[in-house]
C-alpha cells in the first residue's frame, strides 16, 4: 500500500475537534484579496483605537481567526497552540510523559483509578484509590481532570512532588516521582468463553496496527475460533493505521478507502497491500456512537466487501480527513483537506447541530455502565448502497450496523436510586470505588468471584454514611445495577485494568450478541448466513436491547 508523499505532514481522520484559538494571521501569498486584506487592516486599527473598551492587538487577531474559521462551519479545521498540538501528538503516538495513572475526580479529589505497570507511578509506589491532594506544594482540592493533567504531565526525567491521601493510612504520604515517556496500550484482548477472541482497540496511533496484529496473533494461539473487535468509544487517528487495520482482514487488491479533494495529490484509491491474515476466522465488528472516522473506515469497508458482521449501534458520522500543517512559535493548523469515501461509495458524513445534540443528551435513558443511551434511530430516507455480496448499506449519519443492539438500560428504580444518592452528595460509583478499594484492601479473593449479600450489606451501609437520601426498599429494587458498580470496581481495585475490562466484556448485551453469532458460526461466510438469519427474526431493522440508540460520553478519567 503506497501514500502519496505529500501527505507527510500528518493526516488525520479523528473525531475530536480540540479547543482552539490563536492570534496569527498569515502575511504571506500572493496579490489576490488583496483589497480584503486592507479592509480588514482598517478595521482593525479602527477598533484598536476607537471602540469604548480597549482590547489589544493580539486579541484582536485571536476573534479574527476564530470568527474566520467559525464561519467554515467545519468543526475539523482548528487552529492548535502549543498546548493542543500536545494533546495531538499524545493521540496520533499514543505516548506522553508523565506519571503512569488513570486519574478521575471522586468526591472533589483527583483519585488515582488505575496504575499502568512498568511506570514511574509503579515504581513509586502509588497505589489504586490513592488521592493527590497536593501538587508542588499547591492543594489540588476541586481540580478538574484537565487541570490535573496539564499539571502532570511534563517533560521525561522532569520530577514533581504530590502528596497522597491514602486509605488505611492516618497521614498524608510526600512522594516524588520522575517522569518518563508513557505508552498507553492500544489494544488489548482475551479469549471469552466458545472459543471467542475478543480485542478492544482504543485509538488509530502509529504502533495501533502492531498491536492489534500481537494480541489477535496471541488470541488465535489461545485457541480463538472467532474475533470480536471492538471499535466502541475509539475516536480515530491517523489515516495510515485506519488503513493498515483494514489490511490485515481484507484479500491484496481490495479497495479499503477512496479520498476526493480539490488537491490532485490527495485524490487517492487505497487497497489492501497484503492478503487477509485471518482469512478463516469470522469476525465481528461491535461499534456505537463514538466510533469515528478511522473506525468508520475499518467497519464501512469490512462491512462493504462482506468481511465482518457489524453490531451495536449507528457510529459517529465523521467522513472528513484532516492535514496538520506547522505553523511558527509551535503553533499548527488542522485542516480539512479531503472527504472519505468506503469501498460501496458511500460517504458516512452526519450534519452534525450542537443544540440538537444537547438536547438529545438530556432526554437520554442511561446505560447501566452510567453512560448515556439516546432516542432509538432509523436509517429513514438515506442512500442505499449495495455490498460486494448483495447487503443493503446506507450513506450519510455513520455506519448502521447489521444487527442494531443497544445497551442495557437502568430500570426506573436504578435511575432514581442513581438521582437521588447523586443529589445528596453521595454519587453511587465513587462510593462504591472507594468501598472496593478499602475491601480489597481487607479480604483475599480471586478474580472469578461472586457478589454477595455481605457485599451489598456494605454498600448501603457506605452509601448512607456518605449522606445518600434513600429507601431501603429501593436499594433492593436496584440489585442489578448494584452489583455491576461491586463487580466492576472490585476487579478494577484488585486486578487492574485488563480483568476489570474482562468483568465489563462478559457482563455487555452488545458483546454476548457477538459471541451467539460466533458460535454459531465456523467461517466467514457462515456467520453472514447465522447474521441474516438473527436479523430477519429481529425484524426489519434488525434491532434488539434496551430502547435507545448509543450516543455515549466519553470516558472521564485521563492518562498521567
């Protein structure tokens, strides 16, 4: 597979449009606009020197360039300072410097949630349930997440004092721990009961490909006669790993994805450079509302040449690429360059109303994993396109899955349970984080355990002592929810991330659907047949699961 060389200075397909701002403005270029440019020179001056509040020139540029690209109505061309071009070189490598956590706020503290192995963060020491209550000797009380982060994370071999609370200990612990370059995994994966394998992929950065092709390779040794690949809350990165994912399950020669531009040299076919690694094994891709672009790319032409099942939820809708462009004083444009296109010719590309959005968001039901599950989608009037074997896929508003399945819901009893401790100080999921820490502190069990009554006992005593206004009777009503929040922060407090995400996995209607298909399929072609057949039985829209389409938050701790 070949690129063209002009595309070196970087292209993105990722989801997420940062924060921006800037106050350059280029100079350069030729006579053209020329007229525009003094006009706009004029009321510059102008406003410097008349307007009743005085506002610099710097600032002046800043609303000039934001009003600017504003106006494209295109969220994807951003301008990046210093800072965001870090947030994006961290999303497209996938490594940083910092300390090796997963951080998120619990109870007005910024709590270490989890330890990545081989850190600075493990080598000193911290510990799950551990609150930063300092940073360089400034309190870290009602810290956001982002705060903590820019805080955090610096240069390697640069050191930083915090100081944690931790429990079971009556004083706070003075810790320094020297940063160094941390590599967040990008995929990672088991083998689930009936032989399935299943891999999560969490971003398209450089290394995405070469781990994927480890874990799947380690999955099939395992004895995996089925994949699962899941694609959900993967935002995209770069063009290049999309495609080079796409890669490993299509024959050489396929087409995985065609870009158009007003640029020549970005008007490309990109094909399969090699043959499908897995050819035997069937695969299913699980997807929902925050699988983007690269991901898109991945299921819509998996989807199109009739290589994998798609299940879950309709994906995000972004089929635009983006080019990074440097800019002086470290400073970088993001640019929408290119549309994407899949195999069938569609183009995914969702209107995107932010006011719509909103409001969707709030009439939302909410997954039992606490994320919320919008109003259930149709395809309605949008194109349809046929797949290599005869499927009907459509355009426009993301990739439609072949089987629609929603996530299960919080029944009216756990959302009141949840609106109620939540409004008296006391949220469920960081009491019950904080219950798991402490018990997994006192008692020894392995990582196949059970919840038990005694559990549940301690957690109502733990949500009444942290101010929870609610009735005994509706706790019990709530068993379920309950018991997920005990199991998952449990094997989160104990074991760490990987059997915590396995606790998650075997508990996920999305997931369970994925492995029936499986295995109920030994080839390709079979679980296209078993799919069909599921989907008919559904009825027409092939849909099943809770009542609501998937338009989930994003995850709300960050990498240190």
């Amino acid at each position: 597979m070949r690129m063209q060389r002009s595309w070196t200075t970087g292209v993105l397909v990722g989801a997420i449009a940062l924060a921006t701002g800037g106050w350059l403005i280029n100079q350069s270029g030729d006579a053209s606009g020329g007229e525009s440019r003094r006009l706009l020179d004029e009321i510059h001056r102008l406003i410097s020197a008349q307007f009743v509040d005085e506002i610099s020139s710097d600032e002046l540029y800043r609303m000039a360039i934001d009003g600017m690209l504003d106006n494209l109505g295109d969220p994807y061309t951003t301008f990046l300072e210093p800072r965001d071009s870090e947030d994006l070189r961290f999303t497209t490598t996938g490594n940083y410097g910092g300390l090796g956590v997963r951080i998120d706020v619990k109870d007005d503290w910024i709590t270490v949630v989890q330890v990545l192995p081989n850190s600075p963060a493990v080598r000193e020491g911290l510990e799950v349930g551990d609150r930063i209550i300092e940073v360089e000797g400034e309190s870290a009380e009602g810290w956001s997440v982002d705060k903590a982060v820019d805080t955090l994370r610096g240069e390697r071999g640069a050191p930083v004092d915090i100081t944690i609370a931790r429990v079971g200990v009556d004083r706070p612990l003075a810790i320094r721990i020297v940063r160094d370059v941390i590599q967040v995994a990008q995929a990672q994966g088991f083998v689930l009961d009936g032989d399935v394998g299943y891999v999560t992929l969490r971003g398209f950065s450089r290394e995405a490909k070469e781990e994927l092709v480890a874990t799947l390779d380690r999955l099939v040794e395992e004895g995996a006669g089925g994949l699962i690949l899941d694609l959900r809350r993967n935002p995209g990165g770069l063009l290049p790993a999309g495609i080079d994912v796409t890669d490993l399950f299509l024959e050489r020669g396929k087409s995985v994805v065609e870009t158009r531009s007003r640029l020549d040299e970005q008007n490309y076919l990109f094909r399969a450079s090699s043959e499908d690694r897995y050819a035997d094994i069937p695969l299913v891709v699980v997807v929902d509302g925050l699988s983007a672009s690269a991901s898109e790319i991945v299921a819509g032409a998996l989807q199109d040449h009739d290589r994998a099942v798609v299940v879950g939820t309709t994906t995000f809708g972004k089929g635009s690429v983006q080019t990074l462009y440097r800019l002086s004083g470290n400073n970088s444009m993001k640019v929408t360059t290119a549309r994407w296109y899949t195999p069938a010719g569609r183009s995914i590309t969702k209107d995107f109303d932010r006011e719509s959005a909103l409001r969707d968001l709030a009439a939302s039901a909410v997954a039992i994993s606490g994320e919320p599950v919008a109003a259930r989608s149709e395809p309605g009037d949008r194109e349809e396109f046929s797949t290599t074997g005869g499927r009907t896929v459509y355009g426009g508003g993301g990739i439609t899955p072949d089987l629609v399945v929603y996530r299960d819901t919080l029944s009216t009893e756990e959302q009141e349970l949840r609106r109620l401790a939540t409004r008296s100080g006391a949220i469920p999921r960081n009491v019950v984080f904080r219950w798991a820490v402490e018990y997994s502190n006192d008692y020894d069990f392995d990582e196949g355990f059970s919840v038990t009554q005694g559990m549940r006992e301690e957690v109502w005593t733990a949500l009444v002592a942290a101010g929870a206004e609610i009735e005994r009777e509706l706790f019990d009503q709530s068993q379920t929810y309950v018991d997920w929040l005990i199991a998952d922060e449990l094997a989160g407090a104990e074991f760490g991330e990987v059997p915590q995400l396995r606790s998650r996995v075997v508990r996920d209607a999305q997931i369970q659907v994925a492995m029936d298909l499986l295995m109920q399929a030994d080839s390709p072609d079979a679980l296209l047949t078993v799919a069909a057949r599921v989907a008919e039985e559904r009825g027409a829209d092939g849909a099943d699961g809770a009542d609501g389409a998937d338009a989930e938050s994003g995850e709300s701790d960050g990498d240190r």
